[in-house]
C-alpha cells in the first residue's frame, strides 16, 4: 500500500491551499455576517481550474479524479467552510451528466459550471421527503410537450441563484416498486412557473446559497429527461456513492482548520504565568484531536480512491462520511473549549467554524441514515 500523495496531486493541494489562504480570509467573516457570497471569486475558481477537477477535460474539467477533487475541498474548508461549500456546491450533481447523460447535455451543462460562468444545484429534498428520498411527491407528468412539474423542494443548494437544477421528479406513480417511480429531469431556472425563495438565518454555512424552491406547470422538453424514466432512485444512489465520498472532505478539512486555529490560540494565550500550550491537559487534547482527524482523513481518501479505481464500495463511503461529520464536531467543540470565552465571539473563526459543523451530520445522509447502510451491508 502507498499511502503518499502524487507530486501532481501534491501540487494541487498547494495551490488550492494557497488560493484559499489567499482569497477567502479577507472576505470570510463578512460574507458570514451578510449571508452573501461574491461571485467573482467563482468566477476566479474557474479560472484556476478549481471547479469540478473530476469532469472530463472535454466538458471543461480537469479530467481527475474525486481524491483531487477532495484534495481541493479539503484545503478549502481548513479557511472557510462557508465559502468553500458554495464552491463545492456550484458543480453539485454533474456526476448524474457523467454517469448518465447524453452527449448533448453534457456539451451543454458541464462546461459553463467548470469556468465558473453557471451555477447548478440538485433539488431532491421535500417538506416530507428528507432521508426517504422515495417518498418525494414533486410531479412531472409527461406529455406532448415533454414534462409538466409541479411540486416544492425545501433547503435546495443554489436553489436562488443556480442556472439549472437537476429535479428529482415522481414520473411513474404507477409502479408497483416505490423505486422505479422516479426520474430526473433538467429545470432551467428561467422557466414559466419556477420560484426560489432564499433562506435566511441558517445556524451555519451562510455565505452559501439556500434556498425553498416552486414548481407551478413548469414545461420542459423531453430532453431534459437524464438517464432513463423511472430510474432516477438507482442513479440517485449512484450519485451519493460519489458525493458522500468528497464530502467528507469537508469534515476532514472544516476539523483540521478548527485544530488549526487551536494550536495557534494556545501558543499566544497565557494562563497562570505559561502558555496554555505548556499544560498537560492542553497536550492532550491536541493529541487526540490530530488523531480523530488522521484517522478521518485516511478513511475519506480510501473512500474517493475507490471510487476513482471503479471500486466504488458503499459500506466505506458511509463510514467516510459518517467519521468525518462525526469528528468535525468532535474536534471543533474542544477546539473552541480550548478558545476559552473568546471562541464564544464571532471575531474569532472559530465560532463560525463551530456553527458551520452541525450540518456535516445531517446533508448528504444524516448520521442516523450512514449508520444503517453500514450495519445493512456488514449484516446482509
């Protein structure tokens, strides 16, 4: 086994370190604060070939894989989770082009999401449709025209600003398998009848995009169909076997900035005549901090590894996810202990740090959903 990154992918792992240092610092509080996020770094993102590495190079990507891609969101996350989970974001649900779409769709969607020109977004999430994905009721009934959807979503990425959405749609009501009654459709959000209403006030993750979203009688061609009708459950689940994997590298990057900020904190702060950092206790937990981290970060490169090697193993990706989730708010909880009372304060990171992990346990299957598809594969 060679556990050493490649000099190439050392590379991109310096540069996204460099590029985030460097951009996302000045601006990070402040978005947080106004809940914005400014779209000329998007656009510089693309620029540096940032966006979507594993999209073919023939659609505008880099033509890597998902380790380079978590390389990348990892370093991010270390500066600012809210600002690097827009930049995931933008290209979130282009594995569904790649897995399943035309040729046409992909010439036509995946190279303006690469530059950072588009944005994109997956609405699955419904009012009662959460972690039981086959219980969305948003319809899309097929016609002359193509598809007539109608329906809401709830707490949709980029739901306000995104260009196009993937819609995870009830085509096939009919069926006698709850999962062979969905499909994906393509949703231009230009469209007669589509409505976005941003949401304000999240715990976390503000400088990212969110949003409620409407369908009233929205028309779209029966070539915005992705995959086959009726098989939009079984690619959903394709999807997150690769989402799950690089989203742990949120957790293993939003951990690692959180110890980072700590051991900085504890070397400059004094209590009692020393530095905290000279105190047992202080030794300690750094140490058990960095190891909850190594052991994340290991499990979440496997995970990505495996996908890139066409070994995709569901089991693993659960537990990358879920022991990443878990140990970003494990780590940041000390870490912000270790703030003492100025961790309580939003001029220090560390407080957005600690509001932005919670959510690391309930997007892209909640703890509680990671857990049972482990315990299902381990028990068959």
């Amino acid at each position: 086994m060679d556990f050493e990154l490649s000099k190439e992918q050392q590379d991109i792992q310096r540069a996204a370190r460099e590029f985030a240092r460097g951009e996302f610092k000045d601006i990070a509080r402040e978005c947080d604060i106004n809940e914005t996020f400014p779209r000329a770094l998007l656009e510089k993102a693309g620029e540096l070939g940032f966006l979507g590495v594993f999209i073919d190079e023939k659609y505008g990507g880099a033509g890597l894989g998902f380790l380079e891609h978590a390389l990348i969101l990892e370093e991010f996350w270390k500066v600012d989770p809210g600002l690097s989970q827009e930049l995931c974001s933008v290209t979130f649900g282009a594995e569904e082009f790649l897995l399943f779409g035309t040729e046409s769709q992909k010439m036509k969607y995946l190279p303006g999401i690469t530059s950072g020109e588009k944005i994109m977004g997956f609405a699955i999430t419904e009012p009662d449709a959460g972690s039981d994905t086959a219980s969305a009721i948003t319809s899309a009934v097929e016609d002359d025209n193509g598809f007539l959807i109608d329906g809401s979503k709830v707490m949709i990425g980029n739901g306000s600003v995104a260009d196009f959405l993937l819609v995870f749609c009830l085509t096939d009501p009919e069926e006698e398998s709850r999962y062979n009654r969905h499909s994906i459709l393509v949703v231009e959000t230009t469209r007669p009848g589509y409505d976005a209403d941003k949401i304000e006030g999240k715990m976390g993750l503000r400088a990212s995009d969110t949003a409620n979203i409407f369908f009233s009688a929205v028309q779209v061609p029966k070539d915005n169909l992705v995959g086959e009708k009726g098989n939009g459950f079984f690619q959903l689940m394709q999807f997150f076997d690769r989402s799950r994997a690089y989203v742990a590298a949120h957790g293993v990057g939003l951990a690692q900035g959180a110890l980072d900020l700590a051991v900085t904190h504890v070397k400059e702060r004094r209590q009692f005549g020393k530095k905290i950092s000279s105190f047992q206790a202080t030794q300690f937990k750094i140490a058990e901090m960095a190891t909850r981290i190594e052991l994340a970060r290991t499990l979440a490169y496997r995970a990505c590894w495996l996908v890139d090697h066409d070994k995709v193993d569901t089991k693993v990706i659960a537990m990358a996810k879920w022991a990443a989730g878990r140990t970003a708010v494990e780590v940041v909880d000390e870490a912000l202990q270790l703030h003492g009372g100025y961790g309580y304060m939003n001029d220090h990171d560390i407080e957005r740090f600690y509001r932005a992990a919670k959510v690391l346990e309930l997007y892209e299957g909640t703890k509680e959903i990671e857990k049972m598809i482990i315990g299902r594969r381990i028990l068959a």
